[in-house]
C-alpha cells in the first residue's frame, strides 16, 4: 500500500476469511456448503509454494474426501505408510486400521494442494480474492467487523459480521486481534528443498529419527524423505525448540547434512536440490490464543494447530476450520454472536488432552542422549513402533481399546498430573 493508494466501493458479506491456506480454504468450503455468503482473502496468488513436507496423512484424507475431492487426489502418489529410520535399522509401518479414516495417504506440493483446496471452495459458492492482503481489521464498538484489504496499490473495506482469521503461522492479523503465543510451549522450524531421485515413487514417506549435524552430532529432531512421484523427493529436517541449543544451530547446514547422509541410499545428488530450501517456523500445540473472541474465530496455523508430535499441520488445518465453520453457521442462522465461544471449548475436547501429551513428548526428546536410547529401544520393536505410530499420528480409536490406546491413556493420566507444559 502507498501514500497514494486509492479506494473501491466497500464489500459485504457474512463471514471474512483471511488467508487462503489448508484452514481458510476449507472454512469457505464448509460456510459456503452451510449456504453462507463467505468471502475468502488470500494475500498471494495461485500457485505459491510453502514450506511443507507435502505428505498428507489418513486424518488430512478424509477432510478432503469429505470436501468432495477424492477424484481428483487420486491422480497424486499414494503412499501406505511411514518407513522410520535411525541406528542403522529401518521398519516399515503400514497406517493403522480405523473406523473413520482411510488406510493410505498422498504426497502433494502445497502450491498444487492449496490451490486444489481453494478452487473447490469458490465452487461451492465462496468468494475467493487472490492478491489480495488484509492489512487492518475493521472494528466497530469493539467488534471485529471486517478488513481493509490492499490490492495493486487501491485498498477495499470489506464488511462482514464474522470473521475467521486463517492466515498461517506468522498471523500478522491474528496478532492485531491480540493473539499471542504461549512463549513457554515448544515450537518448531522446519527447512526443505526437492532432489531428483529414481525412488521417486515409493509407497513409503521415510522418517529419520538420528538427524545429525556435520560434525556427526545428534540433533534433537528428525528427518524426513517425502516421494512425490514426479520424478522428485521431498527432503527437509524438522528442529524442535525444547534443544537446548536450538537457536544456535544452522538449519541449512542440517539440511545439507542429511542431504548427504541419505544420498547414496536415495541417489540424489546432495549438492544439486531441485531449486532454494526454504524454511519456516511453526507454533505447536494449540499455543496461540485465545482462538475466539466477540466476532472472530482463529484456525490452523494461526491458532499453533500443529501436532507436536509430527509437525504435521495440515489436517488440524482442516479439522479445525470444519468445527469454526459448523459454529458460525450455527451462529448466523440463531443470530446468536455467544455461539462463538462454544469453538474454543469443541477445539479443547478435541485436542488439548492430545497436544498436552504431545508437548509433553516433545520436551523429553529435547534432550539428544534420551532421544538416541528411545530410537534404539523402538526400532527393535515392530509391535512398539506401530503403537508409537497409532499415537503420533492421532489415528487412536474409540471403538477399541489396544495397546497403542491403553498406552496413551496412561500419559494422559500423568500429564494430568503435570504443569500445563
């Protein structure tokens, strides 16, 4: 925006999405679905990239099977589980079987999947403004009432009575709205690139659970090798922020390192990505709040909706912008702005045991020595590694009670116990 921008006649509608991500694409999905005049305002156009492992896992399936997109994410590579890696052993782990969600997941480019996801909603009837950047909430008596948004150097107020703020891990507007992240939880960084590699379409994502950094020291985090199927892998290294040394360390240098641990086994050329790594920072956790006030609603990233466990955020994106969508229809059609507060309470039934837990785990594997003997135990379990998967990956179920449930429920029960970590 210049000194010199002009202005266009203001816009209206019920509900504004800022951000036209996983969580802002499927909130206009669903409001749109309700029958609600939604409008959705994404500061990039389409295609653009994210720093992403690009993997969609069972949970991140059904929401866009349930968004009508099962056709087309079928032409993408399907993938059947995770292989994890660490002290010289691998297992292969198929996804566990569950009532809800499939058996299998995919691996899609963000700059392919976001705007899939977007399209699908401007079918549905949502409004979708590409290029176009929130800058400022409207606030009217204390309420949210809107945006102005900056397009090609003109700016546009457009009105609504609900807003959803969607608009990722950095959330500038979330942050004008007075969001905040729980600075003691942990977060994460993450840094990737792509590598030509004939094992392009494997049917399994790798996870490696001894990440080291060039002098071959452990490093408290893991790597990851996602087969896109295009003739490309997805590689990147995620970094937990419960390392004591965490802000000291280059993520760059990780990233070449294991490019070059895994080179031979992958055959790519470690000094030769695809194109830039890029990296990214990302709250975890459920640690940004609060997530609603009087008219506003905040959802995936923006709300530090990432499972601590994984870092895997997609899903949670979409799950989350469901359960907002399904309350504010319900507050429209009542006309009853105090439904909003039943968000915050759905959001903490559904995940604040789970992320407690998680955030739990994620501070124990902070320590490199205990993240090594806990590597070395798993992987010489198969029957360890799939509760341990089953629980990492939220695929618990309610209709039975195995190990991997059992288990969960006893951390649970300590955590209970724990400061709200």
């Amino acid at each position: 925006m210049t000194d010199h921008a002009s202005s266009e006649a203001p816009l209206h509608t019920e509900v504004l999405v800022i951000g036209g991500g996983p969580a802002g694409a499927a909130a206009g999905y669903w409001l749109a679905r309700h029958g609600h005049d939604v409008t959705v305002v994404e500061r990039k156009t389409f295609p653009r990239d994210k720093t992403c492992g690009d993997g969609l896992t069972p949970r991140a399936v059904h929401q866009l099977n349930e968004m009508g997109l099962a056709e087309p994410l079928a032409k993408y590579h399907r993938y059947s589980g995770l292989r994890a890696t660490g002290m010289g052993r691998s297992l292969e782990l198929e996804w566990p079987s569950h009532p809800v969600y499939p058996q299998h997941g995919y691996v899609v480019r963000r700059r392919e999947l976001d705007q899939l996801v977007a399209e699908n909603a401007q079918r549905a009837g949502a409004t979708l403004l590409l290029g176009h950047e929130a800058i400022q909430p409207i606030v009217e008596r204390g309420f949210v009432r809107g945006a102005t948004v900056a397009t090609n150097g003109t700016t546009r107020e457009v009105h609504a009575k609900y807003v959803v703020v969607a608009d990722g891990a950095n959330s500038r507007f979330g942050r004008s709205l007075g969001t905040f992240r729980t600075r003691e939880w942990p977060y994460g960084t993450a840094i990737r690139t792509y590598w030509q590699s004939p094992r392009h379409a494997e049917p399994w994502i790798e996870s490696a659970l001894d990440v080291k950094d060039r002098n071959g020291n452990p490093m408290p985090g893991y790597g990851w090798i996602f087969p896109v199927g295009d003739g490309t892998v997805n590689i990147g290294v995620g970094l937990l922020s419960t390392f004591r040394d965490f802000k000291s360390v280059n993520t760059t240098h990780l990233l070449d390192a294991y490019a070059h641990q895994v080179a031979e086994r992958w055959e790519i050329d470690p000094g030769n990505p695809e194109c830039k790594a890029t990296s990214g920072r990302i709250p975890m956790g459920g640690s940004v709040g609060p997530n609603a006030g009087p008219s506003f609603l905040v959802v995936g990233d923006a709300a530090g909706s990432v499972n601590p466990f994984n870092g895997e955020g997609i899903d949670y994106a979409y799950e989350t912008a469901r359960i907002a969508a399904q309350v504010l229809h319900e507050a429209l059609v009542t006309n009853d702005p105090s439904l909003l507060q039943q968000y915050p309470r759905q959001i903490d039934e559904e995940y604040g045991e789970y992320f407690k837990v998680a955030r739990l785990f994620a501070r124990i594997i902070g320590r490199p020595a205990l993240m090594r003997e806990l590597t070395r135990v798993g992987l010489q379990s198969r029957t360890l590694m799939e509760w341990v998967l089953r629980i990492m990956a939220n695929l618990l179920r309610d209709d039975e009670k195995g190990p991997a449930e059992l288990a969960y429920k006893a951390a649970a029960k300590i955590v209970k116990l724990a400061p709200n970590a």
